[in-house]
C-alpha cells in the first residue's frame, strides 16, 4: 500500500485547486455528453417480444409499468447457471431506491435469459426491489447483442463485428456466451422507441461505488479486492 506525500497545508491546497480544475473540465465534458445522447435519433421496436415475469407473460410496453421511460439492464444470467453474474449484481446494487427514477417517470428493469423460477429467488436473496424479466424463448438477448450465439445471430458486441473486436484485441466480448449491458427506451402511446445502449466499459459510468472509492488515495484496488456478490463478503 502506498501512502500519499505528506505536505504543508498551504502546498495541499494549491494542489487540490490545480486538480478542481480538470474535475470540472470532465463534469462539463460528462454534461455535454449527457446533451448529445438526449438529442440522439431513436429507432421503432416493430418485434413483438415476450417477456416472463413473476405475475406471468409481460410485453416490452408492459415492463413500462405504465411510465414513459424505461432503462433495461441486460443482465448475464445464462439459463444453466444457478445465479447471477457478480459483475452485474456489482453495477445492480448501484441502482438504489427506484422511487427516485419513478419520479421522473422512468422504470429501471433487469432482463435475462434465465428461467423466472431462478431469477426471482435469485432477487430476492440480493434484496433488490426492480422487476426483474425473463426473455426466454425470445429473440431480445440476441437482437440487443447480449447473447453470442453464431447459430441464432452474427455476433456483435459494443457496435462492432466479432473481426473488429478480435483486431481490437477485445476477443473475449467475441465469444459465445451472455455479455452485460444497458438499454433505454422511450414510449409514445403503445408504440415503444428504443434510444440508446451501452456496452462494456460505457456502463461503468453508473456504478455510483467506483465513484466514491475513486475519491479515496487506494481507489478501487481492482487489484486486491475480489468483486463478489455482496452477501459473499467475509
């Protein structure tokens, strides 16, 4: 572990203004960005997908709860496992009280493709109150590139070709198998428009934990601490 320097008030000072300063540089780019992801185009769901839920079959305009915006995290839970993956939950129990997203009419739902009767024993064991969606049996996980399967679809990951990500040297989001994400979507009447996704590292930007442990002098320390379900933790 490596201390910080010890320094005069004085000299404490005139580093952390020098450090404001590029602090603000990023609120303001993060807040430009935020701007130009609101102005982005959005494209019609014409697929009718099915959903199941713990109340029964769900359609995409259902997991709206009857609100006008909808975030889904593509949540890697493969039907032939028997819980969550870790790094999912992580950015899940990121997500706090919905109250606060209901508020502003927004719904925040997790969806995979494990069967329901894992699922809700599985949320309900990490205590998370948003719904939580099979897509069994549907094309969503494929269509939304979230499961790589050559045999159902191209894979894609992140907007690029399985070539692209080899060449890029980020093979492992080319392989078969489940990958994390998030979705928005937008409803204007009953006909529901999908406006934005983001894959791999874009999705870090929510996890409100790597936030607060990059104010501290040891950070993350990805290096040392093993990422775990959070009921896991000696």
């Amino acid at each position: 572990m490596s201390l910080p320097r010890v320094v005069s008030t004085a000299e404490w000072v005139a580093e952390r203004k020098q450090l404001q300063a590029a602090e603000e540089e990023a609120v303001r780019t993060l807040e430009q960005i935020a701007s130009r992801r609101r102005e982005m185009p959005a494209v019609k769901i014409e697929k009718d997908y099915i959903f199941e839920g713990p109340a029964g079959k769900a359609s995409l305009l259902d997991i709206f709860e009857g609100r006008t915006q909808l975030i889904v995290q593509h949540f890697m839970f493969d039907p032939s496992w028997d819980e969550g993956c870790p790094v999912c939950s992580y950015k899940a129990d990121n997500v706090g009280d919905p109250a606060h997203l209901h508020a502003h009419n927004t719904t925040y739902a997790a969806v995979s493709r494990a069967p329901i009767s894992k699922i809700e024993p599985f949320r309900q064991r990490m205590g998370w109150t948003f719904p939580w969606y099979s897509s069994q049996g549907s094309d969503f996980n494929y269509d939304f590139h979230v499961t790589h399967d050559e045999s159902v679809a191209p894979i894609e990951y992140n907007f690029r070709t399985a070539q692209e990500l080899v060449d890029m040297g980020q093979a492992w989001a080319a392989r078969p198998g489940e990958q994390g994400a998030i979705s928005v979507f937008l409803r204007d009447g009953d006909a529901v428009l999908h406006t934005w996704s983001g894959y791999g590292q874009v999705t870090n930007l929510l996890c409100g934990t790597d936030m607060l442990l990059d104010l501290t002098p040891l950070g993350r320390q990805d290096e040392t601490v093993e990422l775990r379900h959070h009921d896991k933790y000696a």
